[in-house]
C-alpha cells in the first residue's frame, strides 16, 4: 500500500497509453512469456474437447438438422403465395399424392410447417443440453486442474497470486473456458449453417447473389483480424485487474479485525473502490473496441442486403422472378442477417473467453514446485531420521539478502534440536528448509543421507508435522481440524489425540463437543485453544521429523507446562526442532542452536553453554528475574 496512490483516472491514462505503444505488458505477468495465437488457444482447447467428443458430435449434428429444418419454411411460403394465392399450376416434377387444389394445399402446408417446427425444437434443445453439459464438464475439468495446480505452485508464485486472486482465476477464468463451447463451436456453427444454407437456397434463386456474399468474406475476414489483436490483449487486462480487486477485497476481509481496530474501514473501501474504478474503465474501453466491430459489421450488412433486394426486385419486374419467389428471397435475406450478427457479437465474446483461457493456460504452464521426474517415494520404515545440512546458504526467492549462510548441522536420529537466537535471525528459515518449502540456494539439505531434492516433496512431507505460532485451522468440526494429518483417524485417536495435547478439557465443553464448528481460520477459539488443536493434529499425523515453531507461546504458563510433559512424550522417537523465545521451555533439548543473522554462533547443551557464557548466556540472563541467578 503506498501512502499516496495515483487515482483510477491517472492509472487509466498509463493504461491507455500503454496500449497505444503496445498492448501493454500485464502486472505481474513475465515479459519473456510469448503470446499465444488464436489458432494455438483454439487447437488447446480442442484438445479439451477430445473426450467429449460424441457429445459435441451429437449437438452439432442435431443443431445443422435443426438449422436446416429453420430454412424450410420461407420455401412453403412461395407455394403459399405462388400456387394458393395466386393459384398457379404446381411444378409437374412434384409427386401425386400432394393436393393440388388451393384449399387441401394451404392446409397441407401449415400442418408441415408446424410439425417441422416442432421437431426442431425439439432437436434443437435437446442438442444444447447436450453442449451445456459439455460446458458445465469442462468448467469442472478445469477449475479442477487449476486448482491442483495452483496448490502445487512454489510457496513465493502462491504468494504473488494471492488467495483472492487465485479464487478469481479459479471462478472467472476457468469458468469463462467452459463458454468457449458456445462461443466457439455451438453459436458460430449455427451461424454459418444459417448463412450458408440461405446462400445456398439464394444460389438456388439466382447464381448471381452468390457473388455478394464471395465479396462480404474478405471484408468481414479483414476487419476482424484487425481487431482481434486489439481487443484480446485488453480482456487479459480487465481479468487480472479483476483479479487484483479480489485479491484485495479478500485481504480486507481477512484483516478485518485489524481493519476494525485501526479504524481504517473507509479507506479500506476506497482502496478496493479505486481498483474497481480501474477495471470499469477498461472494461468501458473494451466495450468500445468491441462495438467498432460490430458497427462496422452491421453497417456492410444492411447495405448488402438492400443491394440484393434491389437486384431481387430488378428482376422481378423483368419477369424473371414471380412475385413468390420474391417473398421467399426477402426471407431468406432476413436469415443472412440474423447469423452476421450472431458472429459479431459472439467474436466479441469468444476474445473475451479465450483471453480467460490463455490466463488459465499461463497458470498451468507455470514449474510446479520441485518438481522432478526421478524423485523417489519414500515410506515411513525407509526414515531413521537423521538431518544433515551441508554448507547451505538460502535467499528467498526475489530478496538480496542471506537468510541463511555457510549452517552446518547435523542432527541424529531423534535427537531433540533447540533453535533459538534473536527475531529475524533465521530459526523459521532454517525448519522451512528442514520442511523442504524451499530448497536451499546453496549447499544441501539430507535426510539419512541422501539429498532432499532427491525425495519425492509430497511423500516426504508426510513424515513432517508442523506446529507455528500462527495456526491455520479450516472451517470445519474440531474433530475434522484434528484428523486433517491422518484421513483415516478415528474418532477414539483424535480424542487420544487431543488428550495428549491437554485439549480435551476445553473441548468437551464446547457447544457440541468434537462435532462443533470453529468458523474460518477457527476464529471461534482462543490463540492457546487453536495452539492445543494445532498440536494434537500434529500428534496424530504421527510423523518422523517435528517442528515447533512458538508452538507454545500462545498458552500460560499452566498449560505450557501441561504441554511441556505431553510434547516430551510426543517428541520421542522422533527428530524435532523446536524453537522458543521463552527459554526454560527448552533447557531439556540434546543440543541447543543458536542463530544470530542467519548464521549458527554456538553449539551444546544448556549446561556446555552456560558454562561458557556466550549469547545463549546472556539470553537465559536476560529473561530471569535477578533473583533467581545464582
Ligand atoms: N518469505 C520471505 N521472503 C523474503 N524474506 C523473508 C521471508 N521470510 C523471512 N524473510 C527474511 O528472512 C530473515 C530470517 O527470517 P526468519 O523468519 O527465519 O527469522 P526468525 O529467526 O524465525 O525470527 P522470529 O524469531 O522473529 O520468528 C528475516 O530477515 C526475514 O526478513
Ligand atoms: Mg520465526
């Protein structure tokens, strides 16, 4: 948040004038990234169809009957008004059984008229079922892989996206990819069977129509290209600004009691206003862009069609044409027109749903995180447990700085490592390591031995368990939150669990007991509640290797030291790292490590290093009262 933002309006300029230039490079998005063509988005898309392709075969094949079958009843108006009305012979080439007489005749002509109308109907709805379940299964297909991917991403691109605007991409842009269905296939071909079917019949009338439409097909071809590279790069624009307005509207609601406390409500509101102000503006200009095309096209359309009506009634006072061919050809004019502007309007839209479908692809050709093609599974009985970190230096991705340099360590099967240093000085760092949320810059992360990046991430983070300072829970029952390590946990467990945890007492008395639901983020609970509920799920994930990070400092000094006898049951067997500001938690560790500006500065047990009065010394001074040092 910078203190003195520019407003919608000047942003809108910078927009503008970008586009001018070029068409504007998105925020956020990498400049090296090639665009892709509308043929490459068309053929991707393609390729998401391919499994419903007997569906899709199914609804364009009964919409092209049910488009032919529109373009009959024009044809039964000549005969009306030719061989009713102004009662002239039948051709001879028509067969015996239709009546000739006026009367029979008209009949005979509204009743298949009417029938062929139903039955397309009938054709017609059901071959857009068809098509809109198709769409619905394509949402679903994709928001599926965008999701899977968006939570595979690495840590820092989660971070850039945000959760608002990764919500945004999962609901606008992936669902935008299902319309393509229509806006791509089912509007357009309905168009072109209506336009050609009618050229065809026009053809039928008289050849020389043809020429009309073999010269309206360059022209329509011409103006679309032209603005296809216009209008395309300008709905990216307008989905991620959406994007970022939700991102922001999110983060406001996230922080609301921050929001609340500070008192910053309106100014909260004009931040996420602005933003909104932005993305109306683009989408204003976007429309007009949009409309160019269209006005372009509806203005050739109509002069068009009075150049053939003209020609029509040319030749009709020449005696070539009968006065019910004439009213068959004004038809079927009409029926050239609807189709045109079918296909402009849907061009507009179908831009607009492949700009959300090139966002969506963007996204699924982004490196998931760690990903390898070698890395090994790896099963529980595989573990001892054994940590070693070679010489590693780590950057987070995008800082200058060091957050950790030249950290040797190396931790035995089970041993209990106590970190602990000054804030910022690298200890979270270091667990985020040992949790492979980011591999080191430099140097190597072991697990008995072998190099993590080796490791398949997702199996070995299921032999981890994580307890912060800043507990996540979902909304969900306490029960839920508790088995979210271990699916397959029963209730017994997650109370033992729980029990374990010292968390037991305060949830019996809860409302509903296990069953009961915390709301988001668990804000039912208070920050020691959540902390308890943190390390019982860390307690039934049963894992090899422990991190504590603060888990404790949450709690009073009662139920920190309830835990403390729990947590010393739960960290046997297992390689743990805990880290602690407040000291006497940490006396009983193996080895004490501590950390001043991300590199290690000592080494020992509590005893070793008191006696040797460096930093840990001095820390373990400065947090007891004078009375109590000897
Ligand atoms: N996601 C991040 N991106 C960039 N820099 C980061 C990130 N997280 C931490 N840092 C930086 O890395 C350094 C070490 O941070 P770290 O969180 O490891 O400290 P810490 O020892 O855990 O401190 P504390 O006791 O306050 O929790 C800090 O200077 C911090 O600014
Ligand atoms: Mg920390």
């Amino acid at each position: 948040m910078s203190t003195n933002p520019l407003s919608s309006r000047q942003q809108f300029e910078q927009y503008k004038a970008e586009f001018h230039e070029k068409h504007g490079p998105e925020p956020g998005k990498k400049s090296t990234k090639r665009e892709r063509s509308s043929w490459e988005l068309v053929r991707s898309f393609l390729g998401l169809l391919k499994i419903h392709r007997r569906s899709m075969i199914l609804a364009l094949l009964t919409l092209t009957i049910a488009t032919l079958l529109a373009l009959i009843p024009p044809i039964a108006t000549k005969f009306v008004v030719d061989n009713v009305l102004d009662k002239k012979p039948l051709p001879a080439s028509l067969p015996e059984w239709i009546p000739h007489e006026p009367w029979p005749l008209l009949v005979s002509i509204t009743i298949a008229v009417i029938v062929i109308s139903m039955i397309r109907v009938a054709l017609q709805i059901w071959g857009r079922w068809h098509a809109t379940r198709v769409t619905k299964m394509i949402q679903m297909k994709v928001r599926k892989a965008v999701f899977a991917q968006a939570v595979r991403l690495p840590l820092h691109r989660v971070q850039e996206l945000k959760s608002g605007g990764a919500t945004s991409i999962l609901r606008e842009d992936a669902g935008s990819v299902g319309e393509l269905v229509f806006g791509m296939l089912y509007n357009p071909c309905r168009a072109i069977i209506q336009l050609l079917g009618s050229l065809i019949i026009l053809a039928w009338v008289d050849w020389r129509l043809l020429l009309g439409a073999i010269f309206l097909g360059p022209m329509v071809y011409l103006t679309h290209r032209t603005w296809i590279s216009r209008i395309r790069p300008q709905h990216r624009r307008i989905r991620a600004q959406r994007a970022a307005v939700d991102a922001q509207a999110t983060e406001s609601f996230g922080g609301m009691r921050v929001v609340r406390a500070f008192g910053r409500q309106r100014s909260e509101t004009s931040r996420v206003l602005r933003s909104n102000h932005l993305m109306g503006r683009q989408e204003l200009y976007a429309w007009w862009w949009s409309r160019l095309i269209e006005i372009a096209w509806e203005t050739l359309i109509p002069i068009a069609s009075a150049c053939l009506l003209l020609y029509g009634g040319w030749q009709v006072l020449q005696g070539e044409l009968t006065l019910g061919e004439l009213v068959m050809f004004l038809a079927y004019l009409l029926m050239l027109l609807g189709p045109l502007a079918v296909l402009a309007q849907s061009a507009a839209q179908f831009q607009n749903s492949l700009s959300g479908f090139d966002r969506v692809l963007d996204l699924l050709d982004e490196p998931r995180e760690m990903e390898s093609s070698t890395a090994k599974n790896i099963s529980k009985s595989e573990i001892t447990g054994r940590i070693t970190f070679e010489n590693v230096g780590f950057q987070y991705p995008g800082s200058e700085q060091f957050a950790l340099e030249e950290v040797s360590l190396d931790v035995d099967p089970g041993e209990t490592i106590a970190l602990v240093g000054p804030s910022g000085a690298g200890k979270t760092t270091f667990c985020n390591l040992v949790a492979r949320f980011y591999d080191p810059t430099s140097g190597r992360v072991l697990l008995d031995g072998r190099d993590l990046r080796e490791l398949d991430v997702e199996s070995y983070r299921n032999h981890i368990g994580v307890v912060e300072q800043d507990v996540f829970l979902f909304d969900g029952s306490v029960a839920e939150n508790i088995g979210y390590g271990n699916r397959h946990a029963s209730l017994a467990e997650i109370q033992q669990a729980a029990e374990i945890a010292n968390a037991d007492e305060f949830i019996k008395v809860l409302p509903d007991g296990y069953q009961t639901i915390i709301g988001e983020r668990g804000v039912k609970l208070s920050g020691g509640q959540r902390q308890r509920l943190a390390i019982a799920r860390a307690i039934l994930a049963d894992p090899r290797i422990l991190i504590l990070d603060e888990a404790t400092s949450n709690l009073d000094t009662e139920s920190e030291r309830l835990i403390q006898d729990s947590l010393t049951t739960l960290m046997q067997g297992r390689t743990c790292f805990v880290i602690a500001h407040r000291l006497s938690t940490i006396t009983h560790a193996n080895r004490i490590v501590v950390f001043e500006s991300g590199r290690i500065t000592e080494t020992g047990t509590h005893d070793a290093l008191m006696a040797a009065g460096g930093k840990y010394h001095e820390m373990v001074l400065l947090q007891t009262s004078p009375a109590e040092v000897s």
